[in-house]
C-alpha cells in the first residue's frame, strides 16, 4: 500500500472514530490542550473539485498596468491532479496574458482550528493565500467579519527570502481600517509544510509544522461573524512589482499544490459559554449622535456553570475597556480624548483609524472560569460632526423631486461627507469638484465603500409619504444600499440584493411610505455595506 492510500486511510479512520464521539482525540498538529473535532474538509480524492465544498473563481480581465498584459483568474487554473492534491497555477494563456485561480468554501465558519498541508510558489509574478475572509460585503467585523492571512508567500519573491506573513485586516476599507503583520522564516521551502490557526473570540494562534510561530489577541481585534475558507492566488501588477517581483523573470508554469484542508471546532463537553446581552441602549436600530456626545452602555453576563472573570466592551472590533465585576457599566464619549486611551487608536503596522466620524458598532464580549467566552448583539451609532454643512453652490435641492447626489453639500471631510480616501477618483476626466475626497464624475458616484456618508440641504415643499427611487449599479453580490436620514433621525433603508450585470449597468429600487417634514432640513445618505454605484434619488409625494 502507497504513502498517499496509507493517508487517505487514515483520515478516514479518524472521521469514523469522530462519528462515534471518542473523547480527548488530538489530531496531527492541532494544539495538544484542546479537544477537537472535524467539521469539515477535503483531502482533494477524485477527478474534479467538489462544487458543493468549493466556488472556484473566475474574474478577469484585470488591469495590472502600463506594460504588464491583462490579469485572470480562471476555472481551468484550478484542478486535481489525480494524486490526493489540489493544483493553482500560474501560467500565461495564447494572448499573453497572466493566468492564475482561486476557490472559496460554501459555508463560513466561525471559530475553530483550520489547517491545510501545501507547498508554497516559487516564481515571480504572483503569490498564494491560505486564508479567511468575511462572508458580508461590508467592512464592520461585528456585522461582517474580518480577514485573517494564515499565509501568503510574496516575498519569497521580492526579498529572495524563505519567509511567509501572516496578516489581520480589519475595517479594510473604512474610517476605522487597521492591518497587523508579521513575517515568519519558512525552512526547506519546496518541501510540503503544513500551515493552521486556531481563531477563538479573544485570540489568533498560527502555526507552521505543528510550532507556534504567531498569538495575536483581543488587543488587535476581534469579530463575531464567520468567514470563508480561502485557497487562490493573485496576479502581480506595476504596483504591486515591488513585493511579488516581476513576471517576466518567472518560468512557468509555476503550482500551488494543496494536500488537504481541515476545520475543526472545539468541544466543550457539557460546559456552556457566558450569556451575555447589552441591556442598555435597547436595540431600536442604527442611531446618529454628535462629536463629543456620550453614552452609557450597560451589560448583563451570566454564567450558568462557573464565573464570569472579565467583561469586555468593543467598538468596531477594537478593545475600548475591561471590567472584573458588576456594574458592567461603560461610559463612552465619541471624542479623541477618550478614545486616545483605548486600543481603538493604537497604531497597526499598516493603515489606521483616520476618523470618528463614522459608524460605531458595539458588542461586549464575557470570559468565565473556564476560558469559554460569549458575546452580545450589536448596538450601531453614526457619528456626526457638530459643524454644520452648506448647501452646494448655495441652493438647496428641492423635494418633490430629483436629488443629483454628486451635488452634495459643501464643508469637506468629515462635515459634508465622508470618504474612505481623500481623493477624488472620479474626476480625473472631468475636473467634477477634483479638490474634494467624494468618488465622483459629475454624472454618479462611484468607488463606494462601507461606512461612508454624504449630506443634503433640501427644501421639502409638502410633508407626507414620499415614493422614493433609487438606481443602483453593481457587479458584486449580497444586500447592499443607503440609509436616510434627516436632521440625524432615521427615516428608511434603500436596499438591493444580488448584481446589476456591471458597474454601469442600472438596477432601479423603490421605497414607499417614506416619511418627510415640510421645510429645509439635512439629509444624510449613509453607505450600507458597499461596492456599488450611485447617480441619483426622486421623491414622489404620494396621494
């Protein structure tokens, strides 16, 4: 009998034993202080990639920059090669241009312990990923989730060196985005290696052959919502020459080749994680305060079988304070002072929160006795800056009527609008307001991220119920759209599912009832979750 029907035999010895529930089972290089079991996997048996486990990308033609050919991700670059081992590769197709792929996971997981056995890439042009992404569009790790780089090789070939990183990026792209890095020496780099994590509530551990090599924790970030497995690669480009090196010093075609990929969740036995609930604010939907505004967030946490030890308040997925006993009782002032002493301002190795002056997500999280932790729902606030804005060019736009979103109010960042970047992206053709950080043209807005917002001096002729139409374009997936307000109070959601067909391809959505006060006010149109485009709003007073 071979080495690799010697391995798949295994493997299927130890799921028969997990069906029959034996206990303290510990499983290749999971940490030996755990029991674990194994939820899912694919040791990559059999002639094609299982399509309920896997979506294998295809996305293309990427712009990689003037004098690089186009950039693709394709299904055929994604294979089984009859051995027990998945196959990316790097090849170039009959035009020249740079062909590599991907594939994620069906189902999300959160928490656990993820590993996969590989070899990693060697030629310029291109690098692979092991690796966990958040399944929701948005960037907010507590509505949905975060990105977790258990490794990827780039600088194997930019530096010539044998190391790997490892990466957390949080809020990417927000106010608040943080990354963390680190880079870890990888010995005997063309051999199989096996990489995992263990991702509990409070901390990351990585681990490359079964040793510790990285324990980041609750002092970076945290998050509550599940990701995808990742297995995929990704072209270089101009820009990004300068950390994968050049393809065209590369011999190809060059391989990513995947043994297997395991997830385990860990049993805790009869023992239950605190219950944890914020009791104060209810929750009554998303909510605008002002700079320099407080409030008191109270927190119940329970333990049923042991003792709660520590109770923590995060915002955004950053630490803001600890308590050690009742009252669970936090005070927060959305000022600079206050949160200058948190770990919501401490820098990362990468990017940094730029702005309060945006959306604040909180969740408090409870340790007990037996290190098991638990966590609340989410409590959502928009903070506004105190300066008023002006109305763009001096008039308001009327309602009944058109609202043209690029003629947003006058005021800049952080009172007019918000922005991801302070730069104008869209004007580069027109001149449109090119001093200005809103994505846009003149026409619509684009490059539209999570987070941000823009305000609207509007004269509202007649109060009542308005009909409100929307066109959106997206090429992107999952629920995605505007939050109104006026004067800070909220008024609707304006959401879309699924795509458009392209960025300039429009799909309009309607909102009815929507209620309006007569007189001038401030409209403020907040960006739920991202990645589409914008060109305009009509309100319709209904009979």
């Amino acid at each position: 009998m071979n080495k690799r029907v010697l391995k798949k035999t295994g493997y299927l010895i130890l799921v028969i034993a997990l069906q029959m529930c034996l206990p303290s089972l510990v499983m290749g290089d999971i940490p030996s202080d755990k029991t674990w079991k194994l939820v899912w996997g694919d040791e990559f048996n059999g002639t094609g990639i299982d399509p309920l486990k896997w979506e294998v990308l295809e996305e293309g033609p990427n712009d990689l920059g003037k004098g690089w050919p186009k950039g693709y991700r394709r299904k055929d670059n994604v294979y089984l090669d009859g051995k027990g081992n998945a196959v990316i590769r790097f090849s170039r197709d009959k035009h020249g241009n740079l062909i590599v792929g991907g594939m994620k996971s069906r189902v999300g997981f959160l928490y656990g312990y993820f590993e996969a056995r590989l070899k990693l890439t060697t030629q310029p042009g291109w690098w692979a990923a092991f690796w966990l992404y958040r399944e929701g569009r948005g960037a907010n790790p507590f509505l949905n989730g975060l990105e977790i780089d258990i490794f990827e090789d780039f600088f194997r070939k930019s530096r010539k060196q044998n190391i790997v990183q490892e990466a957390l990026h949080v809020g990417v792209p927000s106010a608040y985005a943080k990354s963390f890095t680190n880079i870890t020496r990888v010995d005997n780099w063309d051999a199989f290696h096996v990489f995992g994590l263990k991702w509990t509530p409070l901390e990351y551990i990585f681990y490359i052959d079964g040793v510790e090599v990285l324990r980041w924790g609750k002092e970076q970030a945290v998050t509550t919502q599940p990701c995808q497995v990742w297995l995929s690669s990704s072209t270089g480009s101009v820009k990004r020459a300068n950390f994968t090196g050049d393809y065209r010093d590369a011999v190809l075609p060059d391989y990513y080749v995947i043994d297997y990929v395991r997830v385990y969740k860990k049993d805790n036995g009869d023992k239950k994680k605190p219950s944890v609930v914020i009791t104060s604010p209810v929750d009554s939907g998303p909510r605008s305060v002002k700079e320099g505004d407080s409030v008191t967030i109270e927190v119940s946490a329970e333990d049923v079988d042991g003792d709660i030890r520590e109770v923590y308040l995060f915002d955004n997925g950053y630490l803001l304070e600890t308590r050690t006993g009742p009252p669970y009782r936090f005070k927060v002032t959305f000022n600079n002072d206050y949160y200058s002493k948190t770990d919501y301002m401490k820098p990362a190795n990468l990017r940094g929160v730029t702005s309060l002056l945006t959306e604040h997500v909180f969740v408090a999280m409870a340790k007990d006795n037996d290190g098991l932790v638990g966590f609340s729902g989410p409590r959502e606030f928009y903070v506004e800056s105190t300066i008023p804005s002006r109305p763009y060019r001096g008039r308001a736009q009327s309602i009944p009527g058109r609202i043209e979103l690029p003629y947003f109010d006058e005021g800049g960042q952080g009172v007019a609008y918000y922005d991801t970047d302070r730069k104008n992206t869209g004007a580069a053709k027109t001149g449109f307001r090119v001093n200005e950080g809103v994505d846009t043209n003149g026409r619509g807005i684009g490059w539209i991220y999570d987070g941000e917002w823009l305000k609207y001096t509007v004269d509202i002729k007649q109060g009542g119920r308005y009909t409100v139409t929307v066109p959106f374009a997206s090429p992107e997936g999952g629920e995605k759209g505007i939050r109104l307000e006026v004067d800070g109070r909220f008024v609707a959601d304006i959401m879309m599912k699924g795509v458009t067909g392209g960025w300039s391809k429009w799909t309009t959505v309607t909102r009815r009832g929507v209620v309006l006060p007569s007189g001038r006010h401030v409209l403020t149109v907040w960006i739920v979750n991202g990645f589409f485009n914008l060109k305009y709003m009509d309100f319709r007073l209904e009979k």
